[in-house]
C-alpha cells in the first residue's frame, strides 16, 4: 500500500512540473499574478494520503458525502479554488457541479450530436474541465455531476419536436416562461444518458439527475399542455419510473453511481399521490442508487407537519422529512437517503440562514441515522462556520509516535 502511495505522489508531482495539469492546473505566467492568499495557501498545502488522487478503477465514494452544490459558473471560475480549500479545511469531501444547468448551458464542450445541434455547447463554462477534475481528485474532493433533465429551454428550442406543445401554437412555458421538454419522449431521456456517458468520461466519479418529473405548474396552465409523446393510457408516474430505470439500464456499465433529486414532499406523500409531476417515492427507492429529497425548509408550505413556519424550524422540518423517508423505505435494496439541505436565505423572507440554522439540518439528518448531506445555495457560496473543520486520521504509527510508545 505505501510504495502504491509514493508511487501515485511522485506521478502527481512529476505531472505538476511537466505538464499544464499542475495541482491547481494552471499555468504560472506573468498574467497570472498576483495570486491570491487563499489560491496561494492551497497550491502550497503539502500532500498527505488523502490528496493522493485515487486510482481510476478504484474510486468509490466517501463513506458519508458531505458536498456542497456549485454551479457552472462557479466551477470554471477561481471560485473553485476557494471552495477545494473550504474542502480541505472542513468536513466537506464532496462537489456537486452543474454540467447541464436548467437553462440547457453545458459546463463543456460535448461531443454528444444532440448538444451540438441545438447550441448547447455556445456557452459553456469551463474549458479546462479535466484540469479542474484532476484537481478535485488530488485533493480527494469526489466529483459528482449534475444533469437537469425535463427543464431545457435550450433543448426545447432546438428540437421543438421534444417539446411540451402550446395549445394556442407555438412552445408552451412555465410561469417563468421557461419552455420544456416533453418527458413523455424517450429522446430526451437518452440525451441525458450520453451527457453523462461523457462526464463520467472527464473524471466525474457519480451522476445525478434533477428536473426528472413533469412541471409543478397551477392546473389551468398546465390545461394548455400539450405532450404529443405520451404513450396511450400512460400516467405521469408511470413514464417518470419508466424513464428513470431506462437511465439506470443505459449508465449501469459505468460502474459509476446513479442518483436523482426529487421534491422533499414525495416522501409524506399518502394515497400514491405523485403531486402532480409524477414522482413517488417509492419508483425512485427502489431503482437508484441514492435518493436526493430536496428538504428545504422554506419549501414547505405553512402548517406542513403541524409547523407554522415550517422556515424558522429547521429541525424540526428536516427531522420530519426524513423519518418519512425512511419509514417509507423498509425494502430489500431500497436505495440511500442524501437529503440536499437549504443554505441560502429566500428573498427576504425570514429566517436568515445564518451557520445555525444550516447545522440545525445536518443535526436533524445525524439524528436520524443519516451522515450524508448536500448543501444547496444557487450561488455556491458557503459559510465555513456552519462546517466542522477537517481532522487528519489518525495511524496508529503517528500516535505511537505521539505518545513515545512503541
């Protein structure tokens, strides 16, 4: 195991001096300076076990995922260098990074025919993606990438025949004016399965789909909906779970996680009720490898679970959640539970969500049994103090040496 160790050290140093691909991949040029304190302290941190990256064919994800949420933006920019040293400082071991947003943006430049058709790849984010993945590995930070779904505007554009039709012409479009793709159409189902084909193919170690469900629209627009792909006698629920376990079957030679983010409700859902988007928990627990429930508190509306302001009560909503959850997951094979918790404050809605209110959700999820979490701000931005800092494990080598025993 150790000449294994030194073996991968010195190929990460000797990649570092050779090649552009350095620990932070960038190259030192005059028009790069001056760096900043924190890019600086990172780039200078010495190697120990736990920045070695791991061997390919062996990565698997940490015991318990402790991730933050970072959008395109934030991971082709030098904000990611202060995000790898919140990781190397704090508990966090994992990033979840947008590689298709819900605007249909990709993180990169695809090869895949469909996102070069419909322009996916004229705003791309980052153009050093597997530098920035080498990185994350050699800090032994897990990649997880994420791949919105059923909202793509740019996808519904592009193939108007994938597109939720308006019943008076034309593309039909959310609230926002978001235009969708139909889920009911296999196509775009596959093209979300060659999306993450290829990032596994980058160095992205897990893949997690978002948007997989209809629109969560008021009934009298969606009344204007037309799904020209909708099989005869097919339900919302049934082509949600026919498509997610069509992904699973296309990704599973990957040998890599499959996982998908679902609304925080579907698990105290009763009666088979698929709100309205075609999700219910169980289609999902007993498919994927891991579940997401997004169980931000200022989603719930108020009196959910007899909580009048279901936002001030960041324990107690979470708690809630998630033992539904589990209770509802009593089955051979059921899948893990990751709930995304909220670290952002809503408009101006009250409670701020200060480091308390954040460590309030990840107690309640500790409580139940539960050590894997993702934070969620749209912004990637994340406040150290609501992290416990990172501790070295200790060998038993190092506290003999500690101690002056043998």
């Amino acid at each position: 195991m150790h000449t294994r160790v030194r073996t991968a050290s010195a190929l990460l140093l000797w990649a570092a001096l050779c090649t552009s691909r350095g620990l932070f991949a960038q190259q030192w040029s005059p028009a790069r300076l001056p760096v900043t304190p924190a890019e600086l302290t990172a780039r200078l941190r010495p190697l120990d076990l736990r920045y070695v990256p791991p061997d390919p064919d062996f990565l698997a994800p940490p015991p318990g995922i402790k991730a933050l949420y970072v959008n395109a933006w934030a991971f082709g920019s030098n904000k990611l260098w202060h995000l790898v040293d919140l990781a190397d400082e704090t508990e966090v071991n994992a990033l979840v990074v947008d590689v298709k947003d819900d605007t249909g943006c990709l993180l990169y430049e695809s090869a895949v025919r469909t996102a070069r058709d419909v322009g996916a790849n004229r705003c791309i984010r980052a153009r050093d993606v597997r530098a920035r993945l080498d990185t994350l590995h050699a800090h032994g930070v897990y990649a997880i990438a994420r791949i919105v779904v059923a909202k793509d505007p740019m996808l519904a554009n592009g193939k108007p025949g994938w597109s939720v039709q308006d019943m008076g012409g034309g593309l039909w479009r959310d609230r926002i004016g978001s235009a969708w793709v139909d889920a009911h159409n296999d196509s775009v189902w596959i093209y979300a399965a060659q999306l993450a084909a290829e990032a596994v193919s980058l160095g992205f170690q897990e893949v997690q789909f978002d948007y997989v469900r209809f629109p969560d629209e008021p009934r009298e627009r969606m009344a204007t909906a037309i799904f020209a792909a909708r099989r005869t006698g097919d339900s919302q629920r049934e082509t949600v779970r026919r498509q997610v376990r069509m992904l699973m079957q296309r990704l599973e030679p990957l040998g890599v996680p499959v996982t998908f983010d679902i609304f925080g409700l579907t698990a105290s859902a009763t009666g088979g009720s698929d709100l309205g988007i075609g999700q219910v928990w169980e289609d999902f627990i007993t498919t994927a490898d891991v579940v997401l429930q997004m169980v931000y508190p200022s989603h719930y509306y108020r009196g959910a679970y007899g909580i009048p302001v279901p936002n001030a009560a960041p324990y107690r909503v979470v708690r809630r959640a998630l033992e539904d959850a589990i209770q509802r997951s009593q089955l051979v094979g059921a899948a893990a539970i990751r709930p995304y918790l909220q670290a952002f404050t809503l408009g101006r809605r009250l409670q701020r969500y200060t480091p308390h209110e954040i460590r309030e959700q990840i107690r309640a999820a500790e409580d139940v049994g539960i050590n894997s979490w993702v934070l969620w701000n749209p912004r990637s931005v994340y406040q150290r103090d609501a992290l416990r800092p990172y501790r070295m494990p200790v060998t038993a080598a190092a506290a003999s040496a500690a101690t002056g025993e043998p």
